[in-house]
C-alpha cells in the first residue's frame, strides 16, 4: 500500500516541496484527511447516538465516554465525530459557490477590462470592505437558520477573494506570448480563456485552502450565534456554545473538545494554503 | 497589386498614465510615440528585415501588421483588404493567412499542454481537419522541421524541450496552416548562437517551399542579411533607411545605419570606417525636434535640429531620410 502510494505523480509532487514547505503540507494533510474520513465513518467511529441522553449527565471523560458526557448527559466524543459532517458540508458548499461566482467573474473581468472590469471590481471591493463576519451574520440572520443558508452566507464572504485573486492571475497571464499566440491562429475567446484558467489553477488552489481555513472559523462563528444547525443536532459550534457556560464550573471537556477540533481542521487547510502558496510562490490574502 | 502587405502613415501612440495631480493641474494627456508614421510594403515572397535598437518600435509595427495591437492612425492593407477597419470577427477569417513567431521561445508555448496538441490547434480551431488528420499533419510538420521522432516529441510538454526544440515548435505551429505572410520577431535572439544558422536555414526553406512573405525583426543586422531579401531601418518610430539587404550594409548611407554596422562585431578584416554614436535612444514621449536622430549624430548641421529630413531616393529602391543627401 504505502509502495503503491510512493509511485504516483502526488506523492512525486509532495517529495519535491522543499522543507519547511514539505511537513506543512504533510501536516496539513493528515490532519484534514483523518477528519474527512471521520465524518464518512460517523455511524462506525461514534459508539452511541450523538443525539440522545445515554449516560449521567456532567461527568468527566472516562472509557466507556472518551470525552465524557455534556449537561443533559449526551455522549461528547460521539457529538464531536458526528459534528464534522455538518463544518465539512458548509464549509465545501460554501466554497463550491464562492468558486463558481469569483472564479469565472475572475477571468471574464481580467481578459475583457474595460466597463465590466470597473463594475465587477467596484462591487467586489464593496463587499470585502465589510467585516467579514458581521456580513456572514447579517446574511444568515436574513436567510434564517439553516447549515445551507450559513453555507450561501459564508460563500458571499469569499467570492471577491477568488475574484480578486483570479483577476490578478489572467491580467498576468494575459499577456504571455503563448496567450497572444493563440489570438493570431484565431482562437475563439472561449479556447483562450480556457487556456488561461488552465495556467491559473495553482492559484485557484491556494486561496481555496487559505479561505476554507477561514470559513472554518466563520462557520463555527455562525453556529455558535444559532445560525446553523439547530439544538440537538451535533455541529462543532453549537457545542462550543452550550459547553459555554459550564466551563466556569470545571466541566471543561464539552466546550474544549469541539473547540480543539474547530482549530485543528482550520490549522490543517491553514497549513496546507501556506505549503502551496510557498510552493508556488503565490502571495495570497484571504 | 504590386505588394502582399502594404502599410501607410502608421502610427502608434502609447497615452501615458496621468497621476491625480497632473489631472487637477490639467496637463495634457503625454504619449509614448512608439511607432510614429511608418511606410512599408512587402512583396509576395520577400522577406523584409525591420532593424533597429530596442524601443524604436519595431516589435510595435509587427503586432501592428499582424493585427495584435490596433493602429492610432494609418492603414495596412492585406491582399488589398484594409484590416484596421475589420470587425474582430472578420479579422479572424483572415488570421490563419497571418502568423507570428515570437522572440521567447520558453513563454510562447502553453506549459499545460502536449506540443504536439499546440501545433495541431489552429487545424482543428479553424474546422479544416479532425482531430486524426490534424494529427497526422502535425507529425508530418515536426518532422519537416528537424525534429525527430515526431510521434514522441508530440507527446511532450514543453519544458521536456530545449530553447531551439521549442522554437522549432512554434515555427511548425506558425506554418503548419501555409500562411501567406509571417512576422517573425526576433526569432533567434534567445537561442543559442550554435543553433540559429539552422533556424533562420529553416525559415529560409519554408520561404521558398511556400513562397510566403515575411517581416524579419531583428536588431542584430549580421543576421538581416542571412535571411532578409530588403532591410528597413527604424529609429524612434520612424524608417530612417530602406533598401536591397547587400546594398543597405555594404553602402549605408543614414548615419544610424552606419553605426549600426559599425557595431556588429566582425572577425578579419573591415572596409567600412567605423561610426561611434554615443548615448542611448532619447524618450518617446519627448522626441526631438527636426531630425530625431539630431541628438546622436556625428554630421550633425543646423539644419538638422529644426526640419525633419525629406525622404530621399539615392538609388533605384534605396532611400534614406537624411539632410546629408539633400541638394536643395
């Protein structure tokens, strides 16, 4: 198994990251990959119903309650592993649709310029000015609580990265002779966009790590305020929140263990945006 | 018609980016004068070299002809068709007659794609085969063009190839559509000087096999005379000197054309006296009154600094524009 892994074109592409860029990357990816494996296997990780009382309620982590029980006696750890689907599903829906507006929008406002140019910008530029935060708030608080609504709020925050990052690329690339090249043999403007978007992909790749890093934290934030899913349901932010006011009386491992994992995925996009970025030495912000 | 390319009064100007306070001081919008009203014709089957230094605008005036940049003023006409004042789509018709091959050969081809599958595009972009008789065309062209295998060199990517081997590459994707004219800009200034006899031989052939017609833009005057059939001299924007290739190098007669062969490094002996001209090329956004070349010239009269020089005739096909050769 680990042979077969080493003769494929990633791990070839992994080994020929210089250090520290390689352990970041490494890193980052086992971390992100053992928690999307997680969610997959919820219903075989997780020993009992995350959404029901199964034992005393308030008692500390132990063997059969590997992170001991919440306030009305719920299973913390089975909370935690079932968890992970619903920050993996926002986080990925919300940056599906942030990709498919700030990416296009990107290449079509990079090649053309002119008005659309001016116009995509101004209304890219208004909508980063806001605190990203307060705008994913205002926007869920709109759409009502839902994880689809906090995924549609989430992906406003990131579609003018994407733009602007995209935009960046093409005005760069734009102007390669392979590009001019392929305006003299008469391509049309689709082939030549495609063609750019094909040299731009690495980019698109870092800000995508670098933003769903982000989201992450946002997406805690949201269901953290009730935005998202609603109680019982197991989601990272909602426990943060009702571990809350127990962490003063010592009862530490129901806000604690949902909060390390909220910092332990969004450390493993983190890292994996920043090997990348390094790799290709793209300087991006999100 | 006498000529394949035929262009007037071409002009070029670059505006020059305006800070805030130039704007609320209203000053005039500045313009670089990359190509300032240039005249050329190029025969059917002639290859024309365009030399001079770097920004006298020669790149500019190709992209011009080729229909990469949109003249400021001037016409160029193509098979008696006036381009600038075709709409893009059909401009497009007419592109697979014109092609270009640009002077790097590492940035001229998309690292993403096979080099076999650049060459094939303009084929199957212009619907004038599918994709197995592009194919087969393909492998025919790389194979014409020196490089061997074809069917493995097809199945690179270009950084698998050297700086010659991607020329090549785009040379067979520039001709692989028989174009009828080419403007070939400083091809062989990034390769190495032990493979560009073969690249410009190469050119060469497929001159004569397709009979095409050519701009040859170069600032090196040793290799104009390799290729090129009429050489044209351009200084800031504008032709100082055109004439027969051997002609224009063994009797120079502009002054910048006499330093520009004084240059060349030569190995044995010279007949020509050499020509220092100092300084660099003045500003394009400010040219100098009269004569432009005034500032550097070594014959230098009073004349010079206040009238642009005629064009004069001295010979059958060569001219110059020089107060130097004026009777008046």
């Amino acid at each position: 198994m680990m042979t077969l892994f080493l003769s494929t074109p990633i791990s070839a592409f992994i080994r020929s990251f210089p250090q520290p860029a390689k352990s970041m990357l490494i890193l980052g990816l086992v971390i992100v990959i053992s928690i999307v494996v997680m969610a997959i296997l919820a219903p075989y990780i997780a020993p009992h119903d995350p959404a029901s009382r199964v034992y005393i309620e308030l008692q500390p982590p132990s063997r059969n309650y590997l992170m001991g029980t919440n306030h009305v006696g719920m299973d913390v750890f089975s909370r935690v592993v079932w968890g992970s689907r619903v920050v993996l599903f926002v986080v990925a829906v919300s940056a599906a649709i942030s990709m498919a507006f700030g990416v296009p929008l990107g290449l079509i406002s990079g090649y053309y310029g002119g008005l659309v140019d001016r116009v995509l910008s101004i209304i890219m530029d208004s909508i980063y000015a806001f605190p990203s935060l307060i705008l994913a708030i205002a926007v869920a608080a709109v759409l009502g609580p839902s994880p689809l609504n906090a995924a549609i709020s989430i992906a406003v925050i990131y579609v003018p990265t994407y733009y602007r990052m995209v935009r960046g690329e093409t005005l760069k690339v734009k102007q390669m002779p392979f590009i001019e090249a392929l305006i003299v043999l008469g391509c049309s403007d689709a082939t030549i966009l495609k063609s750019i978007f094909r040299n731009i992909t690495q980019t698109v790749l870092v800000v995508f790590s670098l933003s769903v890093a982000d989201a992450i934290l946002t997406e805690a934030a949201l269901s953290f305020l009730g935005l998202s899913v609603t109680w019982p349901t197991p989601d990272w932010g909602l426990d943060l929140r009702s571990g809350q006011p127990h962490l003063l009386n010592g009862y530490w491992w129901i806000a604690m263990c949902p909060g390390l994992m909220i910092i332990a995925l969004s450390l493993g996009f983190a890292l994996i945006g920043e090997a990348l970025s390094d790799y290709f030495s793209i300087a991006a912000k999100v | 018609m006498k000529a394949l390319v035929i262009a007037k009064g071409l002009k070029k100007y670059f505006p020059v980016r305006r800070t805030i306070t130039d704007v609320m001081l209203m000053k005039g919008r500045l313009y670089v004068r990359a190509v300032d009203g240039v005249n050329l014709e190029i025969g059917f089957g002639e290859t024309l070299a365009l030399v001079g230094e770097s920004g006298s605008g020669k790149t500019t005036t190709g992209r011009m002809l080729i229909g990469l940049e949109k003249p400021t003023e001037g016409s160029i006409l193509f098979e008696g068709i006036e381009l600038t004042k075709l709409s893009k789509r059909a401009l497009k018709k007419i592109r697979p007659h014109m092609q270009m091959i640009f002077q790097d050969p590492y940035a001229s081809l998309d690292p993403r794609v096979k080099v076999g599958d650049q060459v094939a595009q303009p084929l199957i972009i212009n619907g004038l085969c599918n994709a197995d008789e592009a194919k087969e065309k393909v492998l025919e062209v790389l194979e014409r063009v020196g490089l061997t295998p074809p069917s493995e060199i097809y199945e690179r990517y270009p950084h698998q190839l050297s700086g010659g081997q991607r020329q090549r590459i785009v040379i067979a994707r520039a001709m692989i559509m028989r174009p009828k004219f080419v403007v070939a800009d400083e091809p062989v200034s990034m390769i190495d000087v032990s493979l560009r006899a073969s690249i410009l031989e190469l050119l060469k052939e497929f001159k004569r096999e397709y009979g095409l017609s050519m701009l040859f833009i170069t600032h090196d005057l040793a290799v104009a005379k390799l290729v090129a059939d009429r050489v044209t001299v351009m200084y800031l924007g504008k032709i100082v000197e055109e004439g027969a290739v051997g002609e224009v190098i063994h009797s120079p007669l502009h002054p910048y054309t006499k330093a520009l062969i004084s240059s060349v490094p030569t190995i044995g002996n010279r007949i020509l006296e050499k020509l220092k001209v100092v300084g660099e090329i003045p500003n394009p956004i400010n040219i100098p009154s009269g004569c432009r070349f005034h500032t550097r010239c070594p014959f230098v009269m009073n004349k010079c600094r206040s009238d642009e020089a005629p064009w004069i005739n001295v010979s059958k096909g060569h001219g110059v524009s020089c107060w130097l050769y004026s009777t008046k």
